[in-house]
C-alpha cells in the first residue's frame, strides 16, 4: 500500500514547519492523549493517528529536523519524498522510533 500526500498534505507539512519555527523545538513532551515525546514515539504510534494528525506528526518530524539542522530553507518536493518513504519505513518497521527513521530518510537524500 503507498500512502500519497495531496496539496493539502503539503499545507499540512508547511504549516508544521512553520509552527516549529515560530514556537521553537520542544523535544520532551509529558505523554498525554494528545502530546507526544519524540523519543518514545514508534512508527507504529504515527501509522495508528487518524489521517489528519498523521500528517501532523509527519510535518512536526519534518519541521523538528529542519529545526535541529540550523536550516531554513526546504525543498517541498524532496518533502514529499521524504514522507512517501517515511510511511513505507514505518510500515514496514512499525516498532522503530519515527524520529530514527527519518533521520535516516534524510541523511539518505
């Protein structure tokens, strides 16, 4: 099964990079029903998200890495890329940490 993103995707992706941004990185979350420490969150706890806070928890990696590297600039294509193979990861290694996986993801490029 390959997931696809569409344009809202994209807005979603966007608009996780940019609340990164502007709220800063805050790696260590009390675990709450909606809150989530990126070092105990599996691939399987993203796969298992409804669709829209999938997409949430994908962008917030995404923004969470870009933020990490000093970067400010992104390629939306290489994005999604990036997310396409982050979900066939995570499919296919549900028990690995998502952060893990798409660190991975983009030091492969």
């Amino acid at each position: 099964m390959r997931l696809r993103f569409s344009e809202k995707g994209i807005s979603v992706i966007a608009l996780g990079l940019a609340s990164v941004s502007v709220c800063g990185v805050v790696p260590v979350f009390s675990q709450s029903s909606s809150e989530r420490e990126i070092e105990r969150f599996t691939c399987k706890d993203v796969m298992r998200e409804p669709n829209t806070s999938r997409e949430v928890a994908i962008a917030f990696l995404h923004g969470y890495l870009l933020g990490k590297s000093g970067a400010s600039r992104f390629d939306v294509d290489l994005l999604k890329a990036q997310t396409d193979s982050f979900v066939e990861q995570c499919l296919d290694h549900p028990g690995e940490k998502a952060v893990d996986v798409m660190v991975k993801l983009k030091g492969s490029k």
